[in-house]
C-alpha cells in the first residue's frame, strides 16, 4: 500500500470516529420520586426504561414518558407504577434505568 492509500483509510477512520462524538448510548439511574434532565448542549433521546431491584429487571412501558427530553426539561420519577407490582414486594427499593441516546446539539 502506497502512502496515499494509507492516509486515506486514517482520515475515513477520523471521519467516521468524530460522529460517535455526536450520538452515545448512555445508562441514566433514577430513584422514585426523584428527576432527571441532561446536560446543557445535549438532548436525549429514550430508547427504553426499566426498573430494577437487587435480583428483578423489568421493563416500563414506554409510553408513560417522552420520546425526547431537551436540556431545559426535567423528568420527575413517579413514586409508583402499575410494573413495580411485578416486584419483590419486602425490598420496596427500586430504581428506574433509562437507556438514552444522548445527543449534543450543535448551534451553527
């Protein structure tokens, strides 16, 4: 492989790798009663939602909450939904799990 070939497959690679920069797959942890909100210059995207307690997971409809959450929204937590009966009911202590994609906007 010539010199161009191989400068040419980095620079594709550098492209390609600042776009992940861009979009992440993140994990955001909650408890009930308490909220969320990204960061500034980010918005997220809710992919799916769960609740867990030390042994069970299991999954939120999502309907009950947005699609997109900007920078300037808060998402409360609620303190009880119809899955948490799904639970151990003696541990109570349970905390919600989000799967995001987090997204930086971008102001040109």
């Amino acid at each position: 492989m010539d010199f161009k070939k191989i400068f040419l497959i980095i620079s594709f690679f550098s492209y390609l790798s600042s776009f992940s920069l861009l979009a992440q797959e993140k994990k955001v942890y909650s408890m009930p009663g308490s909220y969320i909100s990204p960061e500034k210059d980010t918005y997220w995207e809710i992919e799916e939602v769960y609740i867990y307690d030390a042994d069970v997971q299991v999954k939120v409809n999502i309907d009950r909450f947005p699609k997109k959450i900007n920078s300037s929204d808060t998402l409360y937590m609620p303190t009880w939904i119809a899955e948490e009966e799904l639970l151990d009911f003696e541990s109570m202590n349970y905390s919600y799990v989000f799967i995001i994609n987090e997204k930086k906007i971008i102001n040109e």
